[in-house]
C-alpha cells in the first residue's frame, strides 16, 4: 500500500541537541508504522544552541534543507557568550543584565517578532510551493518554538487553502515563560497577539503538550484542539549500577527563575542534623545552570557536595537517569507554567527511579506523576513534606528498597503516540 506523504516543517533537527528535537524525530521514526511517509523540512545552516551527535534521523525521513539567515551569527560578533547564553533560553534576572544583555533582549522581543528566525519564513514558503505543487502533498505540519515557522503554514495555506494544515505547539506562544522578559512594549505585544490568533484560527487542527495550553487556547480559536504529549522511547539495555551514593540528579538547564531554595535549605538542614546523610549525599547537574542557581546552591553550602556535569549526549543521559537515586524535575513556580510538562518527565518515568517534582500547585505534570506512581510532587512553599519525603527516600535507600512500582506507562510510548498523531491526520 502506498504511504500518505506528510510535509513536517521543523527548525530542530539532528544534529541538534536538546529537548526539542525528540518530538518529532521519535514521531517520525514510527509514523512509517501508520501508513504516512514523512518529509521533513529543516534549516541547511541553522545556529543551534546544543549539539548532540549521538541523535540521528530514522533511516525512512525525507529531509530537505533550505539555507537560512540567522541574527545570532551577527550578534554572536559582539558577544558571542551572551547570545549563545539568550539562545538557550537562559536570561539573567533584571538586576544582574548588562547594558548589552538588556539591549539584546530589547531587540530580540521587539525587532524579531514573533522571533530571530522570522527570515526564513518568506524564503521557505518560495520553496516548498514548488515542492508541494511537484509531489502532490496535502497535508502540512509546522511545529514550535520558534514559532515563526508557523507562519510558514500561514503563507502555504494562503496559497494552498484545500490543504490540511496542523500546527503543533510544543510550548506556548504568548505566555512561555520568557515572553514577559524580553521588554516587549505594548505595541509589540499586540503583533505577537495578532499573529498567535491569526495561527489559531487559520490553521484546520492544533496540537498541544497539555490540557492546560488546550484550555488557553481554546479562549482564541474554534478550531479543534489535541492534546499529544511528548513521550518515551524504546531505551537501549545498559547495565544498571545504581550510584552508591544518595545521588539527586537534575537534566536539563535550571533557569535563574527555576531556583528552588526551599530544596537548598532542607538538604542544607539534612546535612547538619544528620553525619549519615551528609556521608552519603550527592547532587548532579547535567545541562547548563544559571550563575543565580550555583550562587544559591553555594549559599546553602551544598558546593562541596555538587557535581556539576554539563551538557550530556542523549545516551549518556539515558544512563544516569538509571543510575541516580533520585530524579530532580523543577519547573518555574508561576501560572503561566503550569502547562509546560517537561520531555524529560517521561524518560524520568521509565527510568525505575523515584521523581522529586518542585512546581506550580496545579501543574499539569504533577497529575502524571501521580496516575503512575513514579515520584512525589510538592510546591515551593512544602518545605517540612518535602524534608519528610527526602528522609524517606533516604531510609529506603539505606535498606536497598529504593525504587518505583509504575502504573499506566504505555499510553506514553513514542509509538502510542504517534498512533494518535495518525488519526489526526488521516481524518482530514
């Protein structure tokens, strides 16, 4: 049977590191399985923040490339520290910006909207017009952030308006989190607002990460909302050693405002009230840390006790997720995140390892950890709960008993999910 072609406009692609290139490389390495055949269409010279080599697109993807101009090449001759820094999405707190950090930003939010990949939109649609006319393809995807590349799909179904065009939102537009930093004025907040509407109300289907962006979304548009969460994926058998330390691990960037000092303080207490903790505690931080996190983590006198790994490869991130005690999810403590549910949640689940989640009361996240059983979720102000439920695990952990008994995983798998993405597709 002939395969349904499909037409993914992405901007992370291998060799792009990074939790936003997994969704749609794992979708696109089972959607062969449905009957659709992807085509997906990439940067040839993009400015990616991270690089991750041991990532590869599945052997049935179509790629095509088309050159794009990126600002951050320009803004990396005046700073290229900085604008790698802003790239990767960490921004210091008002107080600590520099007069060029605080420059940047302004142009970032206000020349660059809805952001510095904006060039690659005109071009882009040039090119795939031809591309779509020559093979016939009705169906479009466009997925961000950037969500620039939204407005690819805008200016193909302007031109094609019988194809079936489905804009993914693996974050939000208007209300992500570093929205309200970049010293957008009033004036420019209404172009984003127009353009956001303008997507949610052209586009045939939309897709979100959770049920909270669904509901924010569905305040501006009519058109139908799916909720597909990010997902896990087949894991390669390593041989699990379990570290023989307390070992708390965090992957991924910790922001300056994913700064939990109420963590700080309770293993700053544990430390002092108990020589058998302090014995055996460690704390991990793979991917890049915030200059305001290290400062606070210093402050509470857990330097000593930190190992700071840096950026890891997929599949060595893979491996200490397995070999950690436990596993750090922290999240901005804030309403505007309470729908972001982060990749790493699912490997995290999979992992056997109890999760310690620090975030918003009504996190969307926090529901999954409790239907599944894999960890214990707690706010920024549950200090005593989350010193109980440490002192617990570390009980468990003297006496070898510290592991998790998960339920319901399988609705998360990369393959289950991209069933459902199928549907949506082959419903047009």
């Amino acid at each position: 049977m002939q395969q349904k072609k499909v037409l993914i406009i992405a901007y992370y692609w291998p060799p792009a590191g990074g939790p936003g290139v997994q969704r749609w490389l794992k979708f696109c390495k089972y959607l062969p399985d449905f009957g659709i055949q992807p085509v997906v269409y990439v940067p040839k010279n993009p400015s990616y923040p991270i690089l991750d080599e041991s990532l590869a697109a599945p052997k049935d993807t179509i790629v095509l490339k088309n050159t794009i101009f990126e600002p951050l090449k320009i803004a990396q001759l005046f700073s290229s520290k900085k604008s790698k820094t802003l790239s990767a999405g960490i921004i210091n707190q008002q107080q600590k910006q520099s007069t060029l950090e605080r420059l940047m930003l302004y142009i970032r939010g206000n020349y660059f909207i809805p952001d510095a990949r904006k060039y690659w939109v005109k071009p882009s649609i040039s090119y795939l017009k031809k591309y779509l006319e020559k093979e016939q393809i009705d169906t479009i995807i466009t997925t961000g952030p950037p969500h620039s590349l939204h407005l690819i799909g805008l200016g193909l179904k302007n031109h094609f308006p019988d194809i079936n065009w489905i804009a993914d939102f693996r974050d939000p537009w208007t209300s992500i989190s570093y929205h309200k930093k970049l010293k957008i004025t009033s004036k420019s907040q209404a172009k984003h607002k127009k353009l956001e509407q303008k997507v949610l109300t052209t586009a045939d289907k939309i897709i979100v990460t959770s049920p909270s962006t669904k509901r924010e979304f569905e305040q501006i548009t009519t058109k139908e909302i799916k909720v597909i969460t990010n997902g896990y994926d087949d894991m390669p058998q390593i041989t699990v050693r379990l570290d023989n330390k307390f070992t708390l691990a965090h992957i991924g960037s910790l922001l300056a405002d994913r700064n939990p000092k109420v963590l700080w303080e309770v293993l700053a207490e544990l430390l002092a009230e108990n020589n058998h903790f302090a014995a055996d505690f460690e704390l991990k931080l793979a991917g890049k840390i915030s200059g305001t996190v290290l400062e606070s983590i210093a402050k509470a006198g857990l330097k000593d006790y930190t190992s700071q790994l840096g950026y890891l490869p997929h599949n060595e991130i893979i491996t200490l997720q397995k070999n950690s005690q436990i596993l750090l999810l922290i999240t901005i403590n804030s309403k505007e995140t309470e729908g972001i549910i982060p990749g790493k949640l699912f490997e995290y689940m999979v992992s056997g390892r109890p999760i310690v989640a620090l975030g918003p009361e009504n996190a969307d996240y926090k529901k999954i950890i409790k239907h599944t059983n894999t960890g214990a979720c707690f706010d920024y102000t549950d200090k005593i709960a989350l010193k109980k439920q440490l002192l617990l695990y570390y009980s468990l952990f003297k006496e070898n008993k510290l592991k998790t008994q998960p339920l319901g995983l399988q609705k998360y798998h990369r393959k289950a999910l991209t069933n459902e993405l199928s549907k949506i597709i082959l419903s047009n």
